[in-house]
C-alpha cells in the first residue's frame, strides 16, 4: 500500500511552459507539505496545508501555486517555468493532532526544464 | 546562520563499528528533532524522532538530544553497508508546522 503518492515521478519541459504535480497521501493525515531539494541536496519547505487551509506559504515566487480539494490531496501548479525550478519536489504528510509532526515523504517529481 | 546545521562529511567507518552523526540547530524554542535516511534518487524515510532531552533507542539507532547545548545526534551501533547514505537532521520550531533541514551529512560504511 502506498501511504504517499506523488504524479508524475519525472517531468521535462521547457522554459515557459506551465505544469502540475499531483500528491495523494492514504495516511489519514491532515497536514501536507511541498518541499524543494535542488542539486546541492537541500531540503526546504514551500508550503504547508492543514484540513485543505493554508497554513505555511514560504518565500516561493508566486508562479508556484499549491491546491489542497481534500486533506488528502494537495497538487502544486507551476507557472511559467524556469531553469532555476529543475530540482526534485517531494510532498509529505503528517497528522498535527498527535503532537509529534513525523512527516513521511513521497518517492519524489524530478522536475527538469530546459 | 542556518536554522540546522550539519557536517557534510563524507563519515567513513568500518563496519561494524559506530557511527556518530551531529545537528546543531539555532532556535532555542525548537520542539520535535528528527532524523530522516535518504538514498540516493530516493526520498527521505524517517528513522527517528526525539521530543525530550536524553537518549531514546531503537533498535541499532541511539537518538541523543541537549536543548541546552541545541544539539542533536544520532548513533548507529554495528554500521551495516546499507546503512550508507546521506542522513538529514530537521527540527520542529515553535511554528510546529515548519520544519527546518539540515542539508544532511553522508555516511559510507565500507565493508
């Protein structure tokens, strides 16, 4: 059973051009995640939903715009790409009510445009 | 400075012996500590959480915290080849929804 999901695993397009990543988590968590990790590794935080509100939005150009319909699901759209956004892009999830925030990752989108 | 702060290594040890992996983090608020393994062209798998000051055990990992040094470890007690890969620190601050990672430090057991 997957417990989080993300479409597609791999993504290459050109500059300009807008896309969209999926994320779906089975997990019954009610918090979800957009991270960044560029070449050097580095893990960073765009933005975070609880129960489909917004609830963390990161230094993220506004080209970036994330959509939770259900606490389930949360889809990041990206306007007008750019080289600098080729990166991998993980979504993760965690249940907030717990008290202990353990987030569990998705396998990943490697974005790449050219 | 850096919210989380890693040494990048490469850690090499034999196997079977420890190994010894460091975070600082700068918020003194900091609530939840975490450290994540993640394989190459994987995705980071948590393999360890610590709330409170102390040692917490599981299984061949030893999660180590100081609130008052702000300093988290992770041991790995008879390093196993698989256990190679890079391991992430993150902490929780007091926006208990933001997270903040260290930018992982690389540990190669060799046979």
């Amino acid at each position: 059973d997957t417990a989080v999901s993300q479409t597609p695993k791999y993504l290459v397009t050109q500059m300009g051009n807008d896309k969209s990543i999926k994320c779906e988590q089975n997990l019954g968590h009610d918090t979800m995640y957009w991270y960044k990790q560029d070449s050097k590794k580095f893990l960073k935080i765009m933005f975070s939903y609880n129960n489909k509100e917004l609830i963390i939005n990161e230094t993220v150009p506004n080209r970036f715009s994330p959509k939770s319909p259900d606490k389930a699901h949360l889809n990041l759209h990206i306007n007008s790409l750019e080289l600098g956004d080729s990166a991998v892009y993980f979504c993760a999830s965690s249940r907030r009510d717990l008290n202990t925030y353990e987030q569990y990752f998705g396998p990943g989108t490697r974005l790449t445009v050219t | 400075q850096k919210e989380v702060e890693q040494n990048s290594g490469p850690l090499s040890v034999p196997e079977g012996a420890i190994a010894s992996l460091n975070c600082t983090y700068s918020d003194r608020g900091s609530q939840s500590f975490f450290w994540y393994r993640q394989y190459s062209g994987k995705s980071p798998e948590l393999i360890m959480s610590i709330y409170s000051n102390g040692d917490k055990e599981d299984g061949r990992f030893t999660a180590q915290l100081n609130k008052a040094s702000q300093y988290v470890s992770l041991l790995i007690r008879d390093s196993q080849p698989s256990d190679s890969a890079t391991y992430l620190c993150a902490v929780n601050t007091n926006n208990f929804n933001k997270f903040y990672f260290g930018s992982g430090t690389k540990l190669n057991v060799k046979p």
